[in-house]
C-alpha cells in the first residue's frame, strides 16, 4: 500500500513495518518490559465511550484550538520524539515542515537529528523544544540557549527518564546497550536497500548535542543508556523556571500532588505522560491520571495528555475530560516512516478529519463543545 491511501494510523504504522529495518521499527513501535504500559495506553482510551447529544445542527464545524496560548489547527503537538532521522532522511525537519503546513506546534527532542537554527529556519511553525537533562549539565543549558535564540516558544522537561526503562525489543536488536548489531539486524538492515541509500549514507547523528561536545566527542559515545542526570529534582525545575522566559511545560507527570507542586513553582503546563510505554512498566496512562489531576489543578495551568492516541475520536476523549491538548508521539512518526514529510501531513490529516467526524458525531460544533457528561467509562 501507498501511504497516500493509508485511511488509518493503522495503515501508517503497517507500511512503516515494511519500509523500516526492524531494529528501528522496533525501537519506534516498542515500549519497556512486557508493554503493559504500552497496550494500557490504548487500553485506557477505549474504555471511554461517547454519549453523543443528538439533533444538534452540527454543519458548521472547527477543530481548531489554542495550544501554549497559540492558534492551532486542532488540539495536538506533534513529538518530541527521538532519532526521527532513522525513521526517513532528515527526519526531524521533515517532521517539522509536516507540523507547520498543518498548523500545530512541533516539539524538537534533546535527541532529534537537525538542528535546531534550521528547524527554525526551514520549517518554521509554532516551536517547542524537550530538553532532556544530561550528567553534564552545560550541554542541557547550551540546548536550552539556543532554542531560546531561536525562538523557540515552549521549553518542555521531560522528568521520567532518570535512567532508562527496559527496552528488551531494542536489546535483543542490538540497538541497547551501544549499537552493536548482530548479524541478524545487519542481515535485516540489507535487506532494506532503499532505507540504506537514503538513511543511512546521510549518518544521521544527534547533531545539536555533538555541536555542544565540540571537536574530539564521539555523540554516539555520549549519548548513550546512562547519559541523564538521576539527582534531577524540583529544585531543578524551579532552577529552569527562573532561566526560561517563555512557555515551561513538565512531562511525566502521573499524580496530582506532583502536578500541583508543579504549578506552586510556575510551571505553565504539565504533561500527563508515562513515555508512550517506554519508561516505567505497569505505570498507569496519562489519561487515567487527568481527572484527579484535573480536579486539582484545572484554570491553573494547561493540561496536556499523551499515550497511546492514534484516532481523532482519542484526542476528542482526552479534551472532554479536561485536557488542553495532546501530545502525539508514534502516530505522525508512522507517517515519517511511510511517506517523509508528506506521510507526517498524512497522518495528521487523518487525525484532523476524524476529529471533525467525531464533533460532528457527538454533536459538538467545535473543540470548546468537548465536555465530560460526553463520556462514560466503560469496565
Ligand atoms: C520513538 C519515540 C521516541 C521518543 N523520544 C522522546 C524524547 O526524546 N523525549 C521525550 O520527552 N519523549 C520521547 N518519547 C515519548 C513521546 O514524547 C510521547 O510521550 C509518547 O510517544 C506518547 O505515546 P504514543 O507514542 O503512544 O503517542 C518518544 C516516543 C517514541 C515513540
């Protein structure tokens, strides 16, 4: 199948399989331990239904929504995710410039593959950038610098990788601990011709933190299972809050005396994530959090949500129950992989007319109809 004729993230994430080497589709599509975070994200979704309001003239519909205080297209950002410059050449850009011509913010990880300046300068569109926060410090805060010189308007710590989750998809590829491929993976990379002319003999390379090493680092030496600071803590946080002038979103969130003490320190958001299933096994889903946090916190900072949201009908669900936005991680990643910058439009086109549909369906003309008396959970 084309992705032009993709109808569904589903048809994205197939074709993804197809064009990728398994060990990166593995590393894009896998979560930690036995995935049962993973699953439980969608898990969690599901267990939603609708109780549509009927007879509502519904022809005049918009998705459209403000995120971080900018006009979006609909209610979605798209990333950070890392290494986008496996899953298509120059992935992070292409991402990006998707993001732009759809009109919702792109988030840029601390580990993506272009450069910040140039993201800024070829994509353009409404920016945020992840940090993560590594052993040596200065690399995070030259990070953060130059995304603020870059106009970067969101600054988003991402505080649930103290080390890394169990990856077992990604040891048993090679990929853990240090890029060691097995004959197996090296056979299977072979065997993807198209990706090797393409990906591969452009060395993607996690070049914003390489600029920060300087000359005689090797990134990939860098960059590796125990490069983040474990000791980060709120104080930290309130240290970031101080430095950065601009929007200040902290994801990983799971609790609602974590995301109130988050706000005591001025945070303007928080993100209700457990890392798409990737860090801490058996966490509960980002949207099984939101109505505690919600009740705590809501008209005092932004709610975002991610995990698991691969339909409009998701992203429907999660704003009804009180989020501003949602992050979406492997949904438009599915499209890189299957089409580059035109496969990451694809889907998120997909999300925007099923948003539509869903509105239309549950009698909501626009985002700000999303209300919880919609929804019923179902065991
Ligand atoms: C391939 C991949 C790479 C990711 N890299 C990062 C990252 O660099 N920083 C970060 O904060 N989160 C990262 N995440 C987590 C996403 O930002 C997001 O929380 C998660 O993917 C949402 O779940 P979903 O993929 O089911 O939509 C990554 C997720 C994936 C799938």
């Amino acid at each position: 199948m084309k992705f032009q004729n993709a109808v569904n993230i589903e048809d994205l994430r197939k074709i993804a399989r197809k064009r990728l080497p398994k060990f990166v589709f593995s590393y894009v599509d896998g979560g930690s331990e036995d995935e049962r975070t993973l699953s439980g994200n969608l898990d969690a979704l599901a267990r939603w239904r609708f109780k549509p309001r009927t007879l509502i003239d519904v022809s005049a519909r918009d998705t459209a929504a403000t995120v971080m205080g900018a006009p979006a297209r609909m209610p979605v950002i798209v990333g950070p995710t890392g290494l986008n410059g496996l899953s298509w050449r120059n992935g992070d850009l292409e991402m990006a410039q998707a993001s732009a011509i759809m009109g919702v913010p792109f988030a840029a990880s601390t580990v993506c593959m272009s450069l910040l300046e140039d993201v800024r300068e070829q994509a353009g569109g409404e920016l945020m950038f992840q940090a993560y926060v590594f052993n040596e410090r200065r690399i995070t805060d030259a990070l953060i610098q130059r995304a603020q010189d870059a106009g970067f308007g969101t600054l988003i710590i991402t505080s649930d990788f103290p080390v890394a989750g169990k990856r077992e998809r990604d040891f048993r590829s090679g990929m853990l601990p240090k890029q060691q491929f097995p004959l197996s993976t090296k056979l299977n990379i072979l065997m993807h011709p198209r990706w090797v002319a393409s990906v591969a003999t452009n060395k993607p390379r996690f070049v914003n933190v390489e600029r920060e090493l300087g000359p005689g680092h090797d990134v990939n030496n860098f960059v590796g299972h125990g490069m983040f600071d474990p000791s980060l803590c709120w104080d930290d946080l309130k240290r970031f809050r101080d430095r950065w002038p601009g929007n200040l979103l902290l994801k990983g969130v799971l609790r609602a005396d974590d995301a109130q003490r988050a706000v005591s320190i001025g945070v303007d958001g928080v993100v209700l994530s457990n890392h798409g299933g990737r860090q801490l096994d058996s966490a509960i889903s980002g949207l099984d959090a939101l109505p505690e946090v919600a009740a705590a916190i809501a008209g005092k900072a932004s709610i975002i949500v991610d995990g698991g949201v691969r339909r409009g009908s998701d992203i429907a669900k999660a704003i009804a129950l009180g989020a501003q936005a949602v992050i979406l991680g492997r949904a438009p990643v599915y499209g890189l992989a299957a089409g580059g910058r035109e496969g990451a439009l694809k889907a998120l086109e997909i999300l925007q007319e099923e948003l539509d549909t869903t509105l239309a369906l549950t009698g909501c003309r626009s985002i700000g109809d999303l209300s919880p008396d919609l929804l019923v959970k179902v065991e």
